[in-house]
C-alpha cells in the first residue's frame, strides 16, 4: 500500500504522484467507488494497491478526505482559487465571476482574482478592481511584465491553489511563466469569435518548486463560459455577498430581498461607496435565476 495524489486524469486513468518512490504511477480506480458514485478527483490524496514498480502502473483502492471540493472546475482539497478575468480579449464575464465568487464562499474557498492582460487594457482592469476589491483580493498582471506576477506567487506560496477561468484568459500562460517550463499549451483566441479555443483540455496539478520556499501546488484546469448558480435560496444569497455581509443594516422591508425595493440597506452601501452599483445589479440578476429555479423546484 502506497499513498500518492492526484495530478491528472483522463478516460479513467490517473496520474498519481507517489512520495516514497517519487515517481507517477497511471493508475485505475477500483470500481467501489463507481458504486459509492464517488469519482477520484484531480488534488484527491488516494491510497494504491496491485503497485508495479516496471511498468509503473497501480490501483486507487481508496480516497482519503477531502479538505474542500469544488464543483468547477471539479478539484479536491485546494485552499485558494485564482480566478483570471482578461482585461480585454476575451471579453470577462463579469457573472460568471460572480457567480464563482458566491460559490466559492459557499465551501469556504479563498478566490482572488486576476485580471489578465493588463497590457490591452490598463484602464478596464482598474474598472475591475473597482468593481470588486471590496468582495476579493485583486491582482492586475500582464505576461509581457512577469513581474506583476510576484504578489500573487506570494499570495499562493505553500497552498494548494486551483487557477480557473473563461478560455483564453491567460491561465496556463501564467502557470508556465512561474514554474519557468512549457507545461501547458498556450493557444490564441479565435478570429472570428474573440473566444479563447479551449486549448487545454483536462485540469493538471504541478508541484512547483522554483520560486516557492515552502511546497506549492497549482492545478491548471480547462476554460468555462457556463456556470449555474447553485440550487440555494434566494434569501441566502446575500450570505456570499462580503460587501453585505461584512456592513450589515436594516431594511425598511424584512423580507427585503435587496433587488431595488425603497428602503433597502444596500442603497446606503451604493452611497457611502462600500458596494459597487454593478455588483448590486447583477446581484439582482442572479437573484431572480435562483427565485425561478427555486420555484421550479418546489411547485
Ligand atoms: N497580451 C497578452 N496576451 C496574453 C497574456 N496572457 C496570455 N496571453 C495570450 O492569450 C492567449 C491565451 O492564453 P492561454 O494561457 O492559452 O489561456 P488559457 O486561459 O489557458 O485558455 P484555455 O486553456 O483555453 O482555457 C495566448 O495567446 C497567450 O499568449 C497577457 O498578459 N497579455
Ligand atoms: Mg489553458
Ligand atoms: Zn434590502
């Protein structure tokens, strides 16, 4: 019996890192957990079985506890995510981030935010940070000035963090720029669409250890543009929102659900600047998808 984690998986087969033999096995898990339906995740520490030292080849006979779990990308026991935002090609999608940022405060993951490509856009990627430095530690970078990297290499040193993101934002560029190496392909955005091209497919974990005292490990994972909100109530939503959470008030309604009825506490955070405008409205955007869905649900 061996330990290892998980660095990599494709079609059922997983690259398991092992410490005592410092090597990566390709391994299959064992159909119990198909039956538990549980799925061996990428950052899941996993005990081996059946170990063939020549061909490098093992069984993952179990999944250790998982210290967190993320849904998108689907990873296990990562303490921190990078969300990267392009400052201009593609587009961000300022929802989207929303929508993670609410998702990752639900199983108590720290999500920064990096807006990318700072050098086509200086003055959009400062629009970002005032949008959102007052939910989410914010970081402008550019890989045409590796520099700007370091207070985030800082920021994640001795963690295990995740990077994630639309396609094309920049993710992959940034893991190969810290670690020094081409580990990840890099792809340009599509002409036509101003979309990024999926370039990398499946979520990789690295231990990098280059420009980090402490071990450090970073997980690449494939671009998204879909997110659904999670099936929660609406009323709860706020409890993810740290610029409400954090100034709590009263509102004239106590139903309130703070979408733009008169009285409500969130006018006096949009005033006294402690809450963005457009993070409010979207806000309320997705407040109404949680209302349908939740009706949907229990009709
Ligand atoms: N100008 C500029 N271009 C960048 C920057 N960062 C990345 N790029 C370019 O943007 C394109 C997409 O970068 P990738 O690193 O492949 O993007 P990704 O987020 O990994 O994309 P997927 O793997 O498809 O999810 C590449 O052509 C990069 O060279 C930046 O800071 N400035
Ligand atoms: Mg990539
Ligand atoms: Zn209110």
């Amino acid at each position: 019996m061996d330990k290892g984690i998980i660095l990599k998986g494709v079609g059922g087969l997983y690259s398991v890192w092992t410490d005592s033999a410092g090597e990566i096995y390709r391994c299959t898990a064992r159909g119990i957990f198909r039956k538990d339906s549980k799925k061996p995740l990428i950052g899941d520490k996993v005990t081996l079985s059946e170990i063939d030292d020549n061909n490098k080849t093992a069984a993952i006979v179990e999944i250790a506890p998982r210290k967190s779990e993320l849904r998108r990308p689907a990873v296990a026991n990562v303490d921190k995510l990078i969300f990267v935002a392009a400052a201009s090609n593609p587009k961000p999608d300022l929802l989207l981030l929303d929508k993670m940022i609410v998702s990752a405060e639900m199983v108590g993951i720290e999500l920064v935010l990096m807006i990318s490509k700072s050098d086509q856009d200086r003055e959009y990627a400062e629009e970002i940070v005032k949008q959102y430095s007052l939910a989410v530690k914010c970081f402008i970078t550019s890989a045409k000035n590796k520099e700007s990297f370091l207070p985030i290499v800082k920021y994640i040193e001795g963690s295990t963090a995740v990077i994630a993101g639309q396609s094309g934002a920049g993710k992959s560029t940034f893991i190969n720029c810290i670690t020094g190496k081409e580990l990840m392909d890099t792809g340009n955005l599509s002409e036509k669409t101003g979309r990024g091209k999926h370039t990398t497919r499946h979520s990789e974990l690295f231990k990098v250890t280059d420009c980090f005292d402490k071990p450090t490990f970073i997980i690449d994972s494939p671009g998204f543009s879909m997110f659904e909100a999670e099936a929660i109530e609406p009323v709860l939503l706020q409890k993810y929102y740290p610029e409400m959470y954090n100034n709590e008030g009263f509102c004239r309604f106590q139903d309130c659900s703070h979408t733009g009825e008169p009285g409500c506490f969130t006018d006096e955070l949009i005033k006294s600047g402690k809450m963005h405008q457009e993070r409010l409205e979207r806000y309320a955007v997705i407040y109404k998808e949680l209302a349908e869905k939740y009706k949907k649900r229990y009709k």
